[in-house]
C-alpha cells in the first residue's frame, strides 16, 4: 500500500476542531482519530478496505437523495460533509465528503462499524478468486 500524500498532513476533527493522530484500525488500514471524541477520519478507500471490499464509498444516486446536510467541513476539502447510511439499512451513519469521498465517522458509529467488519469479514463469499484461502 502506498501512501497518498494527503494523510501525511495535520488533519482537524470535523466536530471539534482539534488535531487528530493517526493510528491503524487494522494492519491495512490506517485512520485519523479525535482525542476528545473519539471519532475518526476515513481516507477514501480505507472503509471499504475496512469492509473487506463489500462497499463502495461513491456518492450514488440513492446515497445523494438520502444524504442530510450537517455543520461539519471536511478537514481537507473544506466541503460541507453530508451525513448518511454507509449503505442500506447498515446501521452505521457516516459524514462524508462529496469532493475526496473521504468520512468523519463519530464515536458511537464507529463502534457500529466494528461490529459490521467482523461481520463482514466472516461472511466472505466462497465464490471465485478466493485461491490459497484453503
Ligand atoms: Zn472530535
Ligand atoms: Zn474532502
């Protein structure tokens, strides 16, 4: 995995403003974490790396009409980050940017998140591809 270099500038917690550290969700995936809230910044592709791939972070039609506006900016872009469903009926809600695709997931879904992975990781279809898995 290469580095991009936007994760290796200083982000600010959308919510809180203040500076976030980065440290690693699993051996892949590296995230940005708030001190004070404990909320998260995601990369664009680190949630669907974090979701075993099942995932696409896009904006999609559904994603857009069903998107509610919040009071947050996006530490890098400075867009308004939209809150909504990571997908149908996940449960887990996360405030995203239109602009990087990059998301600010708060303490309490981000807790829903883990619990999504685990799922998803142990649900991974038998199907093609899945050689040296035996
Ligand atoms: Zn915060
Ligand atoms: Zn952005």
């Amino acid at each position: 995995m290469y580095r991009r270099f936007s994760s290796l500038r200083e982000r600010r917690c959308p919510q809180c403003g203040v500076l976030m550290e980065s440290r690693g969700v699993t051996p892949k995936v590296r995230a940005e974490f708030c001190p004070e809230c404990e909320g998260a910044w995601f990369d664009h592709g680190e949630l669907k790396e974090l979701l075993s791939g099942r995932i696409t972070e896009r904006f999609g039609k559904h994603s857009l009409e069903t998107a509610s506006p919040t009071d947050m900016a996006c530490p890098d872009c400075a867009e308004p980050l939209l809150r909504r469903d990571l997908f149908l009926k996940s449960g887990v809600m996360i405030n995203q940017c239109r602009r990087c695709s990059g998301s600010f997931v708060d303490n309490g879904n981000r807790a829903r998140l883990k619990i999504l992975a685990i799922a998803l990781a142990a649900q991974r279809p038998p199907a093609g591809g899945a050689a040296g898995s035996a």
